[in-house]
C-alpha cells in the first residue's frame, strides 16, 4: 500500500474536549426545529448553505451524478467535489451512514 493510499484510508477521530461537547450538543436536539435553531446560532447562513450544498453533493455522488450535473446544482468546484467523493468513499463512513438514515 503506498504513502497515499494509507493517508487516504486513515480515520479521523474526534478528540478534542470543544469537539466532543458539540457533538453531544448536537446529540441533545430533540426536533428538527431545536437543530435548525441550534445551527442558526452555531453557525452563519452561509455556512449552513455551504454544508447543504457538500451534504446535497454526498447524496448525488451517491446516486452516480456526473461532476457537472453536481457543479450545475450546487455551484460548487471540481475541485471541492472531488474531496467530498474522496471522503464519500474512503472517509470515516459518516456521510454513507446519514444518508443511508435519511431515507
């Protein structure tokens, strides 16, 4: 296995304290509405838009959507689509796991 190939296979784990107190902040929203609230708080509106637009991206690249169909929609770059097909397939099974229970 090359150097780029165990890079790519690594899993990340959260371990910092802040990182996993957001996780169980996450965690502690019992509705929708409580996580959109939560999000608005947490986040700007452009990066809620920004991580609509990854997650929409996951989900297509899942259903085999070429690039440009995807940079259409999305508006995002080649490049950015390819790292998010990256950690699709060879990620920590994350974005697989929410879109599996999605549906």
């Amino acid at each position: 296995m090359s150097k780029k190939q165990r890079k790519t296979k690594e899993k990340w784990t959260i371990t910092d304290n802040n990182a996993s107190a957001l996780v169980r902040a996450f965690l502690s929203m019992k509705s929708s509405a409580e996580m959109k609230a939560f999000m608005r708080d947490l986040l700007t509106e452009s990066e809620i838009i920004e991580f609509s637009k990854r997650f929409y991206t996951a989900q297509a690249i899942a259903e085999n959507t070429h690039y440009v169909g995807i940079e259409r929609v999305t508006g995002l770059s080649s490049r950015t689509i390819a790292r998010i097909k990256k950690w699709y397939w060879n990620g920590t099974g994350g974005y697989k796991l929410a879109i599996k229970r999605r549906k």
